[in-house]
C-alpha cells in the first residue's frame, strides 16, 4: 500500500506553471510521510517549490502508482490542490484522493460539496490519522470509523468525532527530509538570507494564545506540546550531521517557556552544534537571559508579532501585549547581539482609522528594529475574527471560505485595500531610507559576518537592480507604484 503526498503551489497559477520560490520544506507532510514509511508502508512526496507542470506532476503520479495520494492545503493553496486533484482522479480514478492541513480543517464539508472527486478530509494533526487509514486500507476494510476525518456516505457528509492532539512530540520520529530532493531557501523582505544549506525545525506545537486573526488556538485546542531539549537537539546533531548549517524554528510559539529555551541553548553549545538559526516570539515572552543564550548559539533573526501601535487593535486583536512591551522586547534583542530584529504589523482592521494606520507606521521607526513587515488584516476561516464578521453579517462564506478575505474588502468602516497598499509601500521606504537608519545599518552590517553574507548573496540582484521593494513586501500587481 502507498500513500504520496503533494505540497501544491498557490492558488491562481497552477492552470500553466506553479513557481513558489524560497518556499520552506512541508514539514507536517514529512512527519506523517515518515511514520508511515517506519512502519512499512511505501510513501513518496512532491512539493511543488520549483517550476512543475501539470504534465510533469501526472507522470510523477503515475510514477509513484499511489492508493492514495494527500494534499496539504491552506488558503493560498486551497484552489490549486483542487486543480490537481481533479487532473489526477481523471486519468486514474481508483486513487483515492485526501486534503489536508488547515483549510480542509475548517471547510471539510464545503469541500466535499463542492468536489467530487476528493473522497476525504483528514483534519488537524494527521500523523496517526494517516497511518490507521493506511492500515484499513491496506487489509481491503473501510475507513469510516477511524477518529478526525469527513467523508461521503452515500449522499450524506459524515464527520467522525476530533482525534485527541498527540502529547508525546518526542515518540514522533525526525522528519525524512531526504524524501525530498528540492533544495530549500528562506527570504527577509527580498533578500536570500539563508546563505548556508538549509531546513526548518519544529520544537512545539500549538499555542495557549487565542488572538483573534489566528486559526491556531482552534486547530491545536489551545494546547501547547513541546519537544524536550533532548530531543531537539539530537535532530540538530543529525541535520548537522547531514550539512544542514542554518535552520528555522517554525513553531506558533517557540520562546514561550524561557527555562526550555535557554536549556536548549545551553545543550547546544555542550554537543558543539555551530548553527545559525531564526525564531519567532511573543514580546511578553522573552527574557534577557534567553535572548542572550540565543544569540551565544547562533540565532541570528528573531520575530516578534508587535501587529499595532493603538492598544485599542491590540485590544481587539486579543493580543495580550503593550506597544511598551514591543519597544522593550526590540531594544532587549538589541542589547543581547541579535543579528536582525524583525517586527510584524497588522493594519486594516474593521474599524481602524488612517491615523492609527499612520501611528503604527511612526512607531515601526521609533523603535530599534531592523526589518517592518506590515500585513493588510486577513480574515480566514478557524479564526475567532472569521466567525464574529460572519455572525455581525459582515462576511459571507459561501463567497469567500476558499481563498479567505481581507477585512478591508467587507467592512465598511475599514480603510480601502487600495489605500492601504500604497500607504504600506510609502512607510515601508520612508523606515529604509532614513539617513540614520542606513548610517546605523551599515556600521551593524560591517559588525556581523552573517550581514555580510547576506549582502554577499545577493549583490548580483542588487546590482543589477532586479530587487523591487513592491515585490520585495509582497504588494499585488496592482497594487504597485509605476
């Protein structure tokens, strides 16, 4: 019995060529992927991160000759998993296709209603979902009973009860990257800055938090499950092992519990693992002395979600944090030798003003930070937003539950998408070209070595002029300054 997996490129392209450049490797389908081949049943996966054609991934489908074959799917990806999957069922309609991950989570029954030919939706962590599915399938039975998946039966949509969360993180074993032959790399604003071979990590799960733009405290339950330092660092001796020099935390929380962090440093530094390494973390859930065992071992980026500057959004946001929190947190970072401090904005919520806009702009220069990333509010389905829009009757979801839904497209007190953009793209340049920020800039890149390789590895697009700041913060094409 086999079981392949496909990573599909976003949403809108596929119909001719996906390119999905400085993607990150699938880690959840390399989890189940690997607990599957551990226990003996044949697996294979396709992530579509570079140039792949329609045609191109058929043969690699009739290649791998699958029973079943899984999809991951978000928001960006929803439509284009659809795409395939329907390309795929037409030529061999025996396999049986699943979707996955959390846009099928939270549409299991819209997507069955909608098509056809996906025979099933297996929600939330999938691992050992996967793998009982597998062995029904394998021994001629059916699936119906096993827990956390939404299927057809007969003319009805049937969901099973949730699957607990898996509490032992420990007792999964390391993801197989080698099961995938693309080579990864991980982009800041434009710029490669993954400058040696790189992957992704993943030390916890879930988070405690329940802002209400994430999807995450409904897909996880609220619940945060860590990885031991032990365990951790033995997957950090194997990547090394393997050559992999830099890595990225992509956990929903990975500095939540400081003692944990700085253990994993302090064990690092004991096996002698000489990694440059990136992470997120909350500004109330950071200290100084994490900082600095971070930055002794080799973390070199570091994000914080500051989303506001008005404590009435982050209020609104449930964020639990102060702009005061943010300065602190930034300036700590600073203090401690991190590399680059990135900070995360969100602008555009349903009642936020352009003044408040404009506040958390000037506070993005205020504060000791080397990198602003500003995001348009986006409403998605799983998030508390999603359902409190919808109940006010601001929302429709049969309209937008596939691709998801900036606030400022439905709420009429929000500040138009086609402000917003160009007031992003005017604040992004402003906080670059500030004379002391590049005076600053330069002295910091002439002090790190990282820096230097970054500038290093891009210097052919900066040359040559092929970096545009509009790709560079993601503004559509028609959102663009000519």
């Amino acid at each position: 019995m086999k079981f392949s997996f496909i990573n599909p490129g976003p949403s809108g392209a596929w119909e001719h060529v996906v390119t999905a450049p400085a993607s990150w490797p699938p880690l959840g389908l390399l989890y189940i992927a690997t607990l599957l081949k551990q226990e003996n049943f044949g697996v294979s996966v396709l992530d579509i991160a570079n140039q792949v054609s329609p045609k191109d991934v058929l043969k690699w489908v009739e290649r791998e000759g699958p029973e079943i074959l899984g999809f991951s799917t978000l928001s960006s990806s929803g439509r284009s998993a659809a795409i395939i999957a329907e390309k795929v069922k037409e030529r061999y309609p025996d396999i049986k296709i699943a979707f996955g991950n959390y846009h099928a989570t939270f549409n299991a029954p819209k997507i069955l209603d909608k098509y056809p030919f996906v025979d099933l939706i297996v929600r939330n962590e999938a691992e050992f979902t996967c793998l009982e599915i597998a062995d029904r399938l394998e021994r001629g039975k059916g699936f119906g009973d096993v827990g956390g998946i939404t299927f057809r039966e007969g003319d009805r949509i049937v969901s099973t009860p949730d699957r607990p969360l898996i509490k032992d993180i420990d007792g999964l074993p390391f993801p197989d990257r080698g099961l995938l032959k693309d080579e990864y790399t991980s982009t800041l604003a434009g710029l490669e800055v993954a400058t040696k071979r790189f992957t992704t990590v993943v030390s916890s799960r879930g988070c405690p938090f329940n802002c209400t733009y994430c999807a995450c405290s409904l897909f996880a339950r609220r619940t945060w499950r860590p990885r031991s330092p032990e365990n951790i660092v033995e997957e950090l001796e194997m990547l090394y092992s393997q050559g992999f020099r830099q890595i990225v935390f992509v956990d929903d929380n990975f500095a939540l519990n400081q003692k944990r962090v700085i253990d994993i440093c302090r064990q690092m530094k004991e096996n002698r693992i000489d990694m440059e390494w990136v992470c997120d973390a909350r500004v109330d859930c950071i200290s100084m002395e994490a900082l600095r065992a971070m930055a002794k071992t080799g973390c070199k980026i570091i994000y914080y979600g500051m989303e506001s500057a008005n404590q009435r959004i982050l209020d609104f946001y449930n964020k639990g944090i102060t702009p005061s929190q943010s300065r602190a947190a930034a300036k700590a970072a600073r203090r401690a030798g991190i590399d680059i401090i990135v900070g995360s904005f969100i602008v555009g919520a349903p009642d936020e003003t352009r003044e408040e806009i404009e506040n958390t702009f000037d506070f993005s220069q205020k504060i000791d930070i080397d990198v602003p990333l500003f995001h348009p509010l986006e409403i998605h389905p799983g998030t508390p937003l999603w359902a409190n829009l919808s109940s006010q009757g601001y929302l429709d979801e049969d309209m937008y539950w596939e691709r998801g839904v900036y606030a400022s497209e439905i709420c009429p007190k929000a500040v138009p998408l086609g402000e917003i953009y160009p007031m992003i793209y005017n604040a992004s340049k402003k906080f670059l070209l500030r004379p002391e920020y590049l005076t600053s800039g330069f002295m910091r890149m002439l002090k790190s070595r990282y820096k230097l390789n970054i500038v290093s590895k891009n210097l052919g697009k900066l040359i040559s002029r092929k970096f545009s700041l509009s790709e560079a913060i993601e503004i559509p094409e028609s959102y663009r300054k000519k």
